[in-house]
C-alpha cells in the first residue's frame, strides 16, 4: 500500500512542471525569469493581470488547499463531504458526469487567492483549480481593530466588512489577539492561508452553497485593500497590506 502511494507521489512530481524548465510566454513573466521583479507586490500594486502560475511559484512561497464543496450519495441526503462536487447531463448516449474543484492558495502572511477548476475527470479540476487560485492572487490589509486588544499587530483585520454572492453575506469582524478563527470551517481555511489569526464573523443565507460561501469571503476580504482609511488611523489600527509594507517599488 505504501509503494503504491509513493509510487503516485512520484507520478505526481513528474507531471508537475519545474521552474527551472520554465518558459515564459508573457512580458511581465520575463522580467520574472530575469530577476528584474523580485516581489509580487511590484506586479499587484501596478494593477497588471498574472497570466501564469510560474509567476507566483518563484516570487513567492504559497501553499494550497482543496475546499470542501460537495457531497457524497449517502442515505437521506447524509454524505460524507468530499472536495469534489459533481454533476451529470442527460444525453443520449448516458450520463456524462463533470467535476468541479475549489481550490485557495496563500503564503500566510497577506496574500490570498481563490479559484475553481472544472473537467471531465477529477485530477485535472484540481489542477485547474490550483492554477486559477493562483492567477487570482491578491494582498489583503491585516491589522488590530479591536478595541479589546489594541496590540497594533496584523493578527486580525483593521475593520468589519462585508461580502456577498448571491443570497450569502459573510461578514468578518475583528477579534482580540487569542481568541482565534471563531467561523464556518471553510472560511476558516482561507483566512489561514492569508494570514489571519484571530476574527469573528455571521454567515447569512443559503451557506450550505459551498462555492457562493467563498465568492462571498473573497468579495469581503477585497474590501478590505479596496477601502480608504485615514493616515491618521493607519498606525493606530496597525495596518499592513500584503507581507509588508514596501516604501518604494520600481516601474515595471
């Protein structure tokens, strides 16, 4: 049994591709590949799209998490969860089954990025899901803007937000330094990955939708670098955009 889990390891680390064997196809890729960009906030500040995965594979060190979004056969509706959801077309010729994956990958320290992956089979939706999650990569603003803390450190976020897809809202609100990720369990993944510690939130809606549950915490935690805040409460809420704050970066 162990053989054959190393032998699908292995497998696995050949079909990946290495970024020493990596070509890149685009400019901003280039300059990846060049050294001229050595952060991923160079690209994110400037508002330029990252057309490939291999972008964030060298700038930056993430890690990837399969979400929870489907369901299997169980009785009476009660299957055990499972990451993918799947879904059948009539046709003629039978069922045609489709699978769909929800992917979120982060550095754990402000950046965050969420995406789904859909095939016929159910390794490639994984893998679309991760290149997508990393596509969509973006900075978050941590900070302390609780007012039972007041500690200045980016453990939780400088202010409440509020996001929503569809019929669900999910809305985060800061929380003292130790009282941890008090959230629906798959909120609680993303946040980790983004580097969040300590938060409280209400879910509204159908969040038994898995897919909407996320586009909602994405749309909120967006907010949360979207919103001005007076330089006069930066540094009393102690707000930090992405992994640190950077006082000059180059034109690319």
């Amino acid at each position: 049994m162990a053989e054959r889990k190393n032998q699908g390891r292995d497998q696995r680390n050949r079909n990946e591709p290495k970024l020493e064997d990596w070509k890149p196809k685009t400019s901003i890729g280039v300059k990846v590949k060049n050294k001229e960009i050595t952060q991923v906030d160079q690209i994110l500040d400037h508002g330029y799209v990252i057309m490939e995965a291999s972008i964030v594979d060298s700038l930056l060190p993430t890690e990837s998490e399969l979400l929870l979004i489907g369901q299997s056969k169980g009785k009476f509706g009660g299957g055990q969860r499972r990451i993918f959801r799947q879904t059948q077309k009539k046709t003629r010729e039978g069922n045609k089954p489709k699978f769909s994956t929800l992917a979120a990958v982060g550095d754990k320290n402000g950046h965050i990025g969420m995406g789904i992956g859909k095939s016929k089979e159910t390794v490639p939706a994984r893998e679309k899901a991760v290149r997508n999650a990393k596509l969509g990569l973006f900075k978050i603003a941590r900070g302390c803007g609780s007012w039972e803390c007041q500690c200045k450190e980016p453990h939780s976020i400088p202010f409440a937000v509020l996001g929503r897809c569809g019929s669900v809202r999910v809305k985060l609100m800061p929380a003292p330094k130790g009282k941890g990720l008090c959230c629906h369990p798959e909120v609680a993944k993303v946040l980790k990955l983004a580097g969040i510690q300590d938060v409280w939130s209400k879910t509204f809606g159908q969040t038994k939708n898995r897919v909407n549950l996320v586009s909602a915490l994405e749309a909120a935690l967006r907010k949360l670098t979207t919103t001005k805040v007076l330089s006069q409460y930066e540094k009393t809420l102690g707000i930090t955009r992405g992994s640190k704050e950077v006082p000059h970066v180059p034109s690319i």
